[in-house]
C-alpha cells in the first residue's frame, strides 16, 4: 500500500473534506503526489502569469479555505511529460 508524504499530507489537509477522503482512498491504489491544494495570492497569480493557471487570484477553486481544489499527479512525476499533466 502506498502513502502520501508529509509535504503531500500537509498540502491534502487544505483541501476541502471531501477531497481528502477521495484521496485518501486512491492512495491506497495509486502511488500520487499532492502538487497543491490552497494557494494564496501570490501564489495563484505566478502560476498565472506562467500559464499554469487560466484565472487569477481570487477566481480559483485553490483560493477558498478550504480549497475545493487539488493538483495531483502520479509518483514519481515526470516534470517533462506535460501531456499526462494536462498542459
């Protein structure tokens, strides 16, 4: 059975509960990682003006408290395989 790091537990705990449960649950199939779940403004807005975001803070779902939405990928991820990413 696989399980989250810390880093991906800390960033899975400012999600939303129902997003922890569901992957709480898919842990246990897949190997994941949590790339984010909150981000702040000066967060959202970078990943915005590289184009990793299509809104800017406070128009995300990553912006509420709790998010009500989370980044995951595969683990290990590859950074350089962007079509399994979705960019």
């Amino acid at each position: 059975m696989y399980k989250y790091s810390k880093s991906s537990l800390n960033k899975l705990k400012t999600c939303h509960d129902d997003l922890q449960e569901i992957f709480k649950d898919a842990i246990r199939i897949y190997d994941i990682t949590v790339i984010s779940g909150h981000r702040g403004k000066k967060g959202q807005n970078e990943l915005y003006k590289e184009g990793f975001s299509r809104v800017k803070f406070p128009d995300s779902k990553h912006n509420r408290v709790p998010s009500r939405a989370i980044d995951a990928a595969p683990y290990p991820v590859n950074w350089k395989d962007r079509v399994s990413l979705g960019n």
